[in-house]
C-alpha cells in the first residue's frame, strides 16, 4: 500500500446527522486536523494530562498552543502523529481518524508529519548532508533522489555551503535548520514545532521564524507549534489555543486573543509582553480620587489605530496620553494607551463606558493627582 494510499485509505460514509453538522458548521471540512473530545491520562496518574479537547487547525495555517509547564502542550501535539495514544476522543487528520491505524499506515502517517525539536537531536557523527539523508535511506530512497533531496533542502534552509560540517562545527539557529530541513525530506503536509526555538537568542529566533513563515507560505504546509514564547506567537501564528491542566480555555485568531485576552490564564502569560508603567506613574497611582482636581487614569486596548482627536473629545476633559503604541500582529493593528482623563463631566463609569465605545478592553489603573 502506497504511503498516501494509507493515509488516505477509504472510511464509511458520515451519517445524515453528521452530514448536516457539517453543512451547519463548513469550517469543519476545512480542518486539516481536528481533535474530538480528546483525552489522555497517563498510567498511574489521576489527574488527566489532557481533557476535553475540541479544536480545528486549518490547512495552510501555522496554529499556536500554548500554556503554562504542565499544561499538556506536548502531549497534545504528539497525539497528531500519535506518539501519544488518546485514552479518549479522537484524532482526525484529513477527516480520517487515525486511531485504527496499523504499523503499516503509522509508519505512512509520520512520513506525512514532519517534526522539529527545541534541542535539534541532530547525529554528532554525522555531518550536516548525512544527518538529512539518512531518514530517505531508512525508507529506502535511491541514492540519486536523496542526493536531489538533500542538496534542495539545504538550499531552502541556506546551509548548502555546510553540507559536509559536523554539527559540533555548528550555532544553534545552523543546527536548527537542518532539524527542519531533516523534517522536510518526505514532503510532508504537516510539521509540528516542539518549543523550536526555545534554545535560541532572541536574534536567531527571528531568523527561524521568518524561515517557519517562508515554509509555510512556499509550501503550503500546515504548521503546529508550541512554545511558552508568547513573541513566537504573536509574531508567527495565525491562531492560538490556550491550555490550562489539559483543557482548552482560550482560543481564537492571535490578535484577537492577544487584544482581549478572556481567561485569567491567557492574561497572565501575555503578561510579560505588557509595557510596564513608568515607575514615577506606579508609584503616583492611588486606589481612589484624593481630590476634587484627580485624573483618572485608563487602559485602553484598541484593536485597530485609534483616531486620537476624537476619542480624546468623547472623554471630555483635560485628556493626556502618559503612554502609548500600536503593534501590527498579522494584518491588525493593536493599541495600548495610558490616559489620564481630569475634569471630565462624566463620572468615572461613564467614561468607562464611553471609553469602550473606541476600545475592546478598558480598565481603571487608579487616580493620580
């Protein structure tokens, strides 16, 4: 049986019921892979490492997961190529569950699920052309297919000219590269990312992660990543899951969920991506107005570039701007302004609610004179 005829092997017919879910929810058919209920308990443990879990990822899309350590982030992503068995629900790749798969068609799967790793498990001994070909000698390939194999792949990942170094001879975003270029060797539809860059600096995170983008958009690959970088994310990824002890509690398209995070989860691991107030501001703050002349001070989260002029004549008052920007993630401009709002003819709830007429998310930092 043929490598895509056992993926991709006939599966009974969807039943009326099902069939109209379908044609009430088309995103469904779009899903390249998709979990049902999806559980997993390990043995001699009581508290499940995944529950739950229902979740779409679109053909095409680079989709993020993440959570905090523990969360169930990697045993979430190898249950796609089923390194992990569910202990309930299941895994559907291509609309097909792959449950039932045997060794034969497990074997056919993983070469359609390419895989990278944060800490690159590249062979000492071998050099950089060996460690990528040897996957096609596993399966078998002819020599001149490898050599074509090989010697594109290191063009795609710009490490033709390291082709006979051995990794020790290497830096961490070279050694990268070839675990992806290694990933590739199949063609496959699919590539899971397990904390990829994580090992990285800051500067050779972004590299491979204009290389991940590239790939994607070259290929057409669906990428799944996860990694407790909410940059990564925000810098790369379409849209986001957000686990919490094994469940989903967030998900959505990055900017959205970046914009107005919903669960206190997802609000705490976006924390690190906040400006931090000045600390002359922070230490002004008061919990209440001390006089009859204290400022208000606000947090607005727009999604979209604010028109100031207007949202400042809304307000009414005295309005200053004590700290701002707009940060594109994706197509969507996001902005973050700290106001101050003094003499104002609305109390503090009207300009709450006056403020969120221009904002998705608005909060009281305090008073300050």
């Amino acid at each position: 049986m043929s490598q895509a005829n056992a993926l991709r092997a006939p599966t009974a017919q969807p039943s009326p019921a099902s069939a109209t879910q379908h044609a009430l929810r088309p995103e469904l058919d779009q899903a390249h892979v998709r979990f049902i209920g999806l559980g997993k308990t390990y043995l001699g443990q009581q508290q499940p490492a995944l529950q739950g879990i229902d979740l779409n990822i679109r053909r095409g899309e680079i989709f993020g997961i993440i959570g905090r350590s523990g969360a169930g982030k990697s045993s979430l992503l190898r249950t796609i190529n089923r390194l992990e068995q569910p202990s309930q629900g299941r895994v559907l790749i291509d609309q097909i569950d792959i449950a039932p798969f045997d060794e034969e068609r497990l074997v056919a799967l993983r070469r359609r699920i390419g895989m990278i790793f944060q800490h690159f498990n590249l062979m000492s001994a071998k050099t950089v052309w060996q460690n990528v070909e040897l996957p096609l000698k596993v399966a078998g390939v002819a020599k001149a297919e490898r050599q074509r194999k090989v010697r594109e792949l290191l063009a795609l990942v710009g490490l033709q000219d390291k082709h006979q170094v051995y990794p020790a001879q290497l830096s961490g975003g070279q050694k990268q590269r070839v675990g992806i270029a290694r990933a590739l060797v199949h063609d496959p539809d699919i590539l899971l990312c397990d904390e990829a860059t994580s090992a990285l600096d800051p500067e050779t995170t972004a590299s491979i992660l204009q290389l991940l983008r590239d790939i994607n958009l070259r290929l057409g690959l669906t990428v799944v990543l996860i990694t407790h970088e909410m940059a990564v994310i925000r810098d790369i990824c379409h849209r986001v899951a957000v686990l919490d002890q094994g469940a989903v509690v967030e998900q959505g398209e990055v900017w959205r969920v970046f914009g107005s995070p919903c669960h206190e989860v997802t609000r705490t691991l976006l924390a690190p991506l906040q400006t931090k107030l000045p600390a002359a501001l922070q230490a002004s703050l008061r919990a209440d107005p001390v006089s009859q002349d204290s400022a208000v001070v606000l947090k607005l989260t727009l999604l979209g570039e604010p028109a100031l002029s207007e949202l400042f004549a809304d307000l009414g008052g005295r309005v200053r701007l004590l700290q701002g920007g707009v940060q594109t993630i994706g197509t969507h401009a996001l902005g973050q302004l700290i106001l101050s709002v003094q003499g104002s003819v609305h109390d503090t709830q009207q300009l709450l609610d006056r403020a969120r007429c221009w904002a998705e998310n608005v909060e009281v930092l305090g008073h300050v004179v």
